[in-house]
C-alpha cells in the first residue's frame, strides 16, 4: 500500500484531471476520507 511511496497525490490533486478524462461521459464521485 501506500507504505511504499514517500509521496503519493491527493485526491484533490487528481480530480481535475479526472473530470477533464472522462470528459463528461460518466459522473465522479470523490470520497476524500476527511
């Protein structure tokens, strides 16, 4: 798991680059675990 990388994304980070990807054709959901 995560134990392996000294820094990984957030999820905040990603989400942009997410919604632009799927580019509408499904929704995105997010659970930030906050």
């Amino acid at each position: 798991g995560g134990r392996e990388l000294d820094r990984g994304l957030t999820a905040m980070e990603c989400l942009k680059d997410i919604i632009e990807f799927v580019n509408g054709l499904c929704e995105v959901f997010i659970d930030s675990g906050i």
